[in-house]
C-alpha cells in the first residue's frame, strides 16, 4: 500500500510553486523624503523671515511703480493723475504740498487726447509719449519767444523757500506742471517758419490748424508738452533758466524760427534719459527678485543654483549649477 505514495512524493518536487506578491507599498517608502522636507524647515523658516523682512514692502512699492512705468511708456498717464485727485479729494491743501515747488500740480490732470488730424512728428515713436503731432509741438512752441515767456523766474515758489542758502542767488526751478499750465494760458506769438521763411509743416498745415492752436483755451495734449520740456529736463521734474536758454537756441534761436531736426535731437536725447531710467529699473528689479525670490525657490525645491546670492539650501547631494 505504500509504494504508490513512495512514487509520488518524487514528483512534488517537478512543481515550483509561485513566489508571493510583494507587499503593497507602505508609508515607509517615503519616509525619508519626509524627513529630508521636515529637515529644511528651518532653513526654509529662516528664509522666509529674511525675504518678509527685506522684501515684503518691495511688492507694493513695486506694482505701484511698474503701473507708472507702463503709463510713461505708452503715453498714458491720465488715469493715475484721475486716481491721485480722488485719493486727494476734500484734502485740496495735502495734494497741493505733496510738492511745495509745484502749486499747480491740482490744476493738470493728464490730458491724453489731441484735436490734431495732421501729421506726427517724425521722431514720434522715439519719444515714449504716444503719437506727437507736429500741431501740438507747434501749439507749444508758437507761445514760446525766450526763457522769459515761461514763467517768471524771479517768482517761483523756490526762490521763496523759507531758510534758503543764498537769499541773493536762489534756485529757480520751473516744476513741470507750472510749465504747462503757463503755456496752455500762454499767448500764442505766431507759426513759427523753417529757416526759409516756410510755415513749419507746410501752408496746408498751417491754414488747417491755425484757428485752433492760436486759441487762448487751445486744448495742448501733455505730450506735446513733456516732449518740449525734456529738450532741457531731460526727464527731471524742473528746469533751469540757464538750460532753457541754452536749448532753446538751438532750436528757437529768435522767437520766430523753429529748427524742427534740431529740436527732434533734443528731444529724443531727452527722452533717452526716461529710456535709461526704466531700463536701470527693470535690471534692479530683477535682481532684486532674483536674491530673494526666484533663486531661494529654485534652490529649495527644484536643487537648481542659478547665482544670485546665497539664500535657500540644496539637497545633500548638491544643486546642479546653470552658471
């Protein structure tokens, strides 16, 4: 009776049973990504208290200053003079002595529109101000003769300065503002002629547009009016006498003629200052963003080091450099 069994016990061994399943995966697989993220909490803690301190009233200052760089560039600047008289409104002293040199600044929103239907100004798109229409800048420069028909100099606000340094030599300085509301109430001396004796853009010109820009309340885009005053500011927010008479002679030698190509270099000279100016800010910014934002974050999650200084920490096993 035992000898069928003998005989098959051999054959067990024919059959290989299959290996078990691995086990499902368990919360011990990843544990030591959670310790190596629980071991960056500290640095990452000192990191975020260092970019809240330095950088946390970066942001707004920022936004608010890239909105006016913007508003620079495409020549529109209406809505935040709009914002700044009702940020300002029932508060008609606080608005006016934000600047104490410029008492006009409440009597300027930004005017952005132009009556003009004829041509730009051939150097137009160089000048960050939108379309400049040659009858605006001829609106401008008919009310001007000299320095003299600007303002009177003797009697701005900042030779009355309280405390000055020199009572006998003191500074004269024409804000911006009170430069345009003296040529919009200014009186219109004439077209101004080439050095041929010709209307500056021609006669067509001359007998479309004289009516309206020789008006006493002739509406003057602030274009036209930054463009002309940056061809002695160079994007300050004051002018000098000395450097108005000496700009002006290059281009409105003697009150009647106007050296348009003349005026054109001076005005994008001028206006290549703003052009410096936003491109120097956006360079800070970067940098600025990229020390305390950009490579920390790249650092802590992505283990990648682009530069810009030392905040944030790499893996043990190091971060793969890009520079």
């Amino acid at each position: 009776y035992l000898s069928p069994l003998i005989l098959f016990l051999p054959t067990v061994h024919l059959f290989h049973l299959p290996s078990p399943p691995p086990p499902p995966p368990t919360l011990l697989h990843s544990a030591p990504e959670i310790n190596f993220a629980v071991e960056k909490i500290p640095s990452m803690a000192k990191n975020a208290v260092i970019i809240l301190a330095f950088g946390g009233g970066l942001i707004p200052a920022a936004i608010q200053a890239n909105k006016s760089m913007i508003n620079t560039l495409t020549g529109n600047k209406a809505e935040q003079d709009i914002a700044d008289a009702k940020a300002f409104k029932g508060r008609k002293e606080e608005y006016i002595g934000r600047s104490s040199l410029d008492p006009t600044s409440d009597k300027n929103l930004y005017v952005s529109s132009t009556l003009s239907n004829g041509p730009n100004l051939p150097c137009s798109p160089l000048l960050f101000s939108g379309d400049v229409k040659i009858a605006d800048i001829i609106a401008v420069v008919g009310r001007i003769k000299s320095k003299d028909s600007l303002c009177d100099w003797g009697r701005l606000p900042s030779t009355m300065a309280p405390d000055l340094a020199d009572p006998e030599n003191p500074p004269m300085w024409l804000p911006r503002s009170t430069f345009k509301t003296n040529i919009r109430g200014g009186q219109f001396q004439g077209w101004p002629v080439d050095d041929r004796g010709v209307p500056v853009g021609g006669e067509e010109l001359m007998k479309e547009e004289m009516g309206r820009v020789s008006r006493k309340d002739a509406v003057i885009p602030d274009a036209a009016l930054d463009v002309v005053f940056d061809t002695w500011a160079w994007g300050a927010s004051v002018a000098t006498p000395d450097k108005v008479e000496r700009y002006l002679k290059r281009w409105r030698p003697d009150g009647v003629t106007f050296d348009v190509k003349g005026f054109q270099r001076d005005a994008v000279a001028g206006r290549s200052v703003t052009g410096f100016a936003i491109l120097a800010f956006i360079v800070i910014q970067v940098s600025a963003y990229g020390v305390l934002f950009i490579a920390p974050f790249m650092r802590e999650f992505l283990n990648i080091d682009i530069g810009f200084g030392t905040l944030g920490s790499c893996s043990p096993e190091g971060c793969v450099s890009l520079f």
